[in-house]
C-alpha cells in the first residue's frame, strides 16, 4: 500500500517508495538528497510540530534524525516493509 510520508503513522518503520522532486526546489531536493532520503530507504516518522500545526516532521534515517517540512514529506510516497 503507497501513502504519503506526512500521513504517515508515528513511530513505524516505512521504506521510501518514490520522490516527486519536482513538487519541491532544487535546493530543497538537493537538501534531502545530502540527508540521505532516497528510493528504498527506510525511515521512521518520529513527531510531528506542535498542538496547532502538524510542520514541520521529524523523522529517523539510520542512527540520524531530520527535520522537513510538511510540504516536503506531502511529495515522499512511502510504503509497508514486509518482513
């Protein structure tokens, strides 16, 4: 099943299914590439903003944690990781 990354549940493993890097800037892109979110890579959404606003989302890659704005996770296509 393929959803969106700022729809995604808290706290469960998910793999990156696609990346529409045309729905975010060159330098936004360019960003995201540096920290690692690629096709295939395996993230966990962690929290998102506060009480009144659901931007930006933290999430893991690996050992490191990142913060991207809601914008940014709405082009992040993500799907289940079977075992």
């Amino acid at each position: 099943m393929i959803a969106l990354l700022d729809k995604a549940p808290l706290g469960v493993a998910v793999r990156i299914a696609r990346i529409n890097w045309n729905a975010m800037s060159d330098d936004e892109g360019r960003r995201l590439r540096e920290f690692g979110l690629m096709e295939g890579c395996e993230i966990m959404p962690l929290h998102r903003g506060s009480i009144f606003s659901r931007d930006p989302l933290a999430l893991t890659i690996g050992r490191m944690k990142v913060i991207i704005r809601s914008n940014q996770a709405a082009a992040i296509e993500i799907e289940a990781i079977t075992a």
